[in-house]
C-alpha cells in the first residue's frame, strides 16, 4: 500500500478529553504500516491512503511524507481511502505519548484504526455480515443527491460563495488558500456552533473532493 501524508486543516471529529497512552501499543511504526496496508488489501483498498494529521505545508516533502524533524500538533488523524465498498474514513484522537519512546501520538493512532479495520473485518468470519454492512456507517461522502459536488473545482467555488456570503473573508481581487478557506468555514458551519447540517455536509464534501485532488 502507497500513502500520502497531508495537512488536517482543522479536527472537527468528536474530541477524546481523556487519551490513552500510546506506549500500550508494542509494535513498531512499520508493524503499524504492515497491518494497515494489508487490512486496507482485503477491502480492496487503492492507492493511495491518505494520512491527514495536524502538520503544515513546510512540514511535508516533495514526496508526501513528514520531514524529519517536522512539529506534529492535535494527535488526531485521519486514514481515507477507496475500498470495494466506496470510499471510506475513519479518525481518532484516542490515543497520546505520554513517555519519551514508542509510537508518536499520531502513528498511535494510526495504529489503532489498523487494528479497528481488523475488528471489523472478523466479523465477517461469523457470517453475520455477508455484504459489509460494517462498513457502512464509515462512507466517507454522504447521503443525499443535493450534498455532493461535481467536481473539486465546483467544491471550491462553492465555499468561496459561502466564505463571501457568511464572513466576507474574500475581498475583492483578494485570493484565500483552500485550506484556510476550509477552517473559516469550519468554524462557522459546524453544528456545535449552530451552523447549519446541511451546509455542514457540503463542507465535509468538498473538503473530500478537495484533498483527493490534492488541493487540501
């Protein structure tokens, strides 16, 4: 399995106020890749995997990975991939170095959705599932014929519009970066906020389109 690492422009998934330890988890970084890349195989997952994690553009090489001594923040991540199912996305923020040694927080993380990736996938073991019905609350584009766009360039007109129309963050001959378009909007739009459901749902699917096409 091929992955890319990207900025996590904002973590709007619920918050973990009390973190594990990611010294619980013995095996190494490459173990961690190991197992992710073959759960990600049996789902017929293709490349690449997306890793999105609190870092900055400067913190990232030419090829996608981290610099070496790239300043990592929230421990959260975020895996995104297509499987035979769709695509699909899952986060956590669960786990934190707490000692000088082990994983770092977020390649703890990515080690616990590796292992929740084979939890679900025992269940099909059982024969309780026989057409992935486990994975289904994980799709990462959501229901509804009005929520999605046609392409990564109309998702970003469209959150132009609503940056305008909301904060009048764009003006006039006045260009924003995607990704601080995208966390102005966050701010606004997320329920906890009162924003809007609707509007929420746009925004997490243009921020899809928009990190597939590498704009994010």
């Amino acid at each position: 399995m091929k992955y890319e690492i990207r900025p996590l422009v904002a973590w709007t998934d619920p918050e973990t106020h009390v973190r594990r330890g990611a010294h619980l988890f013995r095996a190494s970084w490459d173990d961690t890749l190991a197992l992710l890349s073959y759960e990600i195989e049996q789902l017929g997952g293709e490349d690449p995997a997306v890793f999105q994690i609190d870092v900055q553009e400067a913190d990232l090489r030419r090829d996608g990975m981290l610099r070496t001594h790239a300043k990592v923040g929230h421990p959260g991540v975020v895996v995104s991939f297509v499987s035979r199912f769709g695509p699909l996305r899952y986060a956590t923020d669960a786990y934190e170095r707490q000692y000088g040694y082990g994983l770092q927080s977020w390649q703890a993380n990515i080690r616990a959705i590796a292992l929740a990736l084979e939890a679900l996938r025992a269940v099909d073991r059982y024969g309780v599932s026989k057409r992935g019905e486990q994975y289904t609350g994980w799709k990462a584009l959501p229901a509804g014929g009005n929520v999605t766009f046609p392409s990564a360039d109309e998702a970003l007109r469209w959150m132009q519009r609503a940056a305008n129309a909301r904060d009048d963050v764009l003006a006039p001959g006045h260009t924003i970066r995607p990704s601080d378009l995208y966390r102005t909007l966050a701010r606004r739009l997320h329920p906890d906020a009162g924003g809007d459901k609707g509007d929420w749902d746009r925004l997490q699917s243009a921020k899809l389109l928009l990190t597939q096409a590498g704009m994010l």
